[in-house]
C-alpha cells in the first residue's frame, strides 16, 4: 500500500487549486436547472413530466454511476478517471442549451454521471495527496461546492434573462465546468506518479487472492446517514424554488432562497466539518444539522411566506450534513484504496434510495396540488437522520478506541 503522500505532493499548491475548481463545479448543474425549472417549462423546452424527471436525476444517475465508478478507476487510476468525469460534466451541460425536452434529459444524465465520478472520487484523490490535511482540504472543497452551488442558485434567473432564452442559460454553467477540466488536466499528476489504483467496491467488501475482504465497520450505517441527507438536499436543490413560488414568492427571489441555503453553507461548513475531529465533538454536528432541517421545514409547512429568507438559512445549516459525512468518508478504512471502496458503497448505495426523494415530492405535488405531504415527511426523514448520526457517533468511538459520549 502507498503513503497517503503521493510523488505528486511535489506540486501541492497546483494539484490543490485544480481540485478547488473542480469542486466548485458539483451542483452548479443541479442549482441552476432547478432555478430555471418553470422557466424551462414555460418555454418548452421541458414538458411536466420531464419537469419531474430532471431534478430527481442527479441522485438515480449518481446511483447507477457510482457502481461502476471503483472498477473504471482500477482500470485507467484514479486521476484520469476523475478526467473523464470532468469530460462528460462539460458535455453533458454543454448539450442542455438546446431546447428540446430529449435533449435537456440526455445532458442531464450525461452530465450526472461525470458529477457522480467526480463526486465518488475526490475524498480517495483528497486521501492520497492530502493524506495528513484531510480536514482543512475537505473544509475547502465542501465550501467552494457551496459557493458554485449558491451562486448558480441566485443568478441563474438573471444570467438566463440577459442571455434572453432559459435553455442558453442552462448551457452557460459549461463554461466553468470547462475551466475546472482544463486546471485538472494541466495539474494532474503524470501515470509516473500515480498511486496504486483502489479496489473494485462491492456490497460485501472486496476480493483479495480469493479471499473476501469485508468493509470497515460502520460502513452500511454510513450508507443509511448518506441516503437521508441525499434525499433531503435533492429535494431542496430540485425544489425549492417551486415551493417558493407556490406560496407565492416571485421567481427571481425564489431561485434566491435557494442560493441563500447554498451559501450559509460556506461558513457553516468550517464549523460542521471540525465537528468530525471528535466523536463527542461529531454528535452535536449530527443533533444541530438535524434539528435544522426538522426547523426550516416546519417553517416551510406553516409559514412559508413569513420568513423565507430565515427557512432556506436553516435549510443550509442542514444540508452541512453533505460535508460532515464527506470528512467521516475520507477518514474510513485504512488507506486510499479502502477509502475508495467505501465512499463508492456508500454513494452508490445513498444515491440509490436517495432517488425517491425528487422523483416522489414531484410525483406527490402534481397528484395532490400541495407541498404538505412532501414537507412532512421530509421533516421525519430529518429526524430520523439525527437518529442515525448518534448511532454513527458510537461506532467511530469504537474504530477510534475512545469512549461514546454518554
């Protein structure tokens, strides 16, 4: 097994730099299709159905990528997989600019299934060449998703406006995701200084000689904390916005709210993440991402027009969940190639039962004409993952040989 320093540490500042702007490319695709929801399907270019289909797309594709992600990333190594991820996120948004609802799917799915490589990959490359700066390394590139995710968010509407067509405005978000490439491409390290490449995942744990090597501890418990807060942060990322302008919200500041959730968490996530130094440190980051989201979606069921502003700033303090669970990844099993399996279990498993959450609120809206049920049943999900975070917390105690917090 290799030092979680790679020969690439020769050029941290640039290898970091490049994986900043890769990471502030993670949502942009996600927060600015779902700011231009309506829109988009006002124009044509979506039909009600696909309306539904896009926002729930992300977690399915994620799903289905995410299984095959290990096994192409032993084959070509980590890096240049992650290459390919970035090549599929820029085509993939690129092609949504044409309004067609086939087409803006097709991009859709394209462009998802290079996030979900992205997104499977970055704590293994984070483990490998920042093996003793996980934390401050993941702090950084949660934040920047943070940041991308909020600003596509809040200026999706404006830049669609000025570009004078929805669809042109969906296709913008290329052009970032283009400069994130080019930066990996020029930063990556050489096949010279690659690390070994990880394991093909499974369910079960990986094969060795014949010999089957079970997951780390905790790992299927990660999975369940994964899949709540995966469903939760797609259906306020494909949603809200429309939830907002149902209550009557306009659409400008509807797409608003939601980069107002974005971007509390950047400040948030400083916080939340060094909450994971510590078992006892890690179960008040469980308790007050939970007790967030069970708060902004109470307000959302009785008040949604009181306090918006005040709603979707809880709504970000929740979704810090994302960042507190992505530092547990990169910190599970006992090298790079562990760490793989797992956050590809993990994320394949997550995004899997995830997928309900989008597709079911859209599904549940149209039948019924309100937001209610969805809103309710997404505050027990909440709940039950402040439940499943303190579960988490006394198994690391375990891995970590400390005792749980009583």
């Amino acid at each position: 097994m290799r030092s979680s320093e790679s020969p690439a540490s020769g050029r941290p500042v640039m290898l970091l730099v490049a994986l900043l702007l890769v990471a502030v490319n993670l949502r942009l695709g996600v927060t600015s299709a779902s700011a231009l929801l309506t829109a988009l399907t006002a124009s044509g270019a979506l039909t009600p159905v696909a309306a539904i289909i896009v926002p729930s797309l992300p977690t399915a594709v994620f799903a289905i990528a995410g299984l095959g992600t290990a096994r192409l990333s032993a084959r070509l190594g980590v890096e240049r997989t992650l290459l390919a991820g970035l090549v599929a996120l820029v085509v993939g948004l690129a092609i949504r600019g044409i309004p067609d609802p086939a087409v803006v799917v097709a991009g859709t799915v394209i462009a998802t299934g290079g996030l979900a490589i992205v997104n499977i990959l970055l704590p293994a490359v984070v483990r490998v060449h920042f093996g003793t700066r996980i934390g401050p390394v993941t702090t950084a590139y949660s934040t920047l998703m943070s940041l991308g995710s909020a600003a596509a968010a809040a200026t999706a509407v404006p830049i669609a406006t000025a570009l004078g067509s929805p669809s042109l405005g969906l296709a913008a978000w290329a052009l970032p995701a283009l400069i994130g490439l080019i930066a990996w491409l020029l930063a990556m390290p050489r096949p010279r200084d690659l690390p070994g490449p990880p394991a093909p995942a499974a369910a079960g744990g990986a094969e060795v000689g014949g010999r089957r090597i079970p997951l780390p501890a905790g790992t299927l418990l990660l999975a369940a904390y994964f899949s709540l807060q995966a469903l939760l942060s797609y259906v306020v990322m494909g949603w809200l916005p429309s939830i907002a302008q149902d209550a009557g919200i306009p659409a400008e500041r509807s797409g608003l709210l939601l980069g107002i959730a974005m971007a509390v968490g950047v400040p948030a996530t400083v916080v939340v993440v060094s909450l994971a130094g510590s078992p006892r440190r890690m179960r008040v980051g469980f308790v007050l991402v939970a007790a967030s989201s069970v708060g902004a979606l109470t307000g959302l069921l009785f008040a949604p027009a009181a306090a918006p502003e005040v709603w979707a700033a809880l709504i970000g303090l929740g979704m810090c969940a994302f960042p507190l669970v992505l530092a547990l990844i990169a910190g599970f099993g006992d090298g790079p190639e562990e760490t793989a399996r797992v956050s590809s279990v993990v994320q394949s498993a997550g995004y899997s039962i995830a997928t309900l959450g989008p597709l079911g609120a859209g599904a549940l809206h149209q039948s019924t004409g309100t937001w209610s049920i969805v809103l309710i049943a997404l505050g027990c999900c909440a709940a039950l993952q402040g439940a499943l975070g303190l579960a988490l917390t006394r198994v690391v105690a375990r891995r970590r040989g400390t005792a749980a917090p009583s």
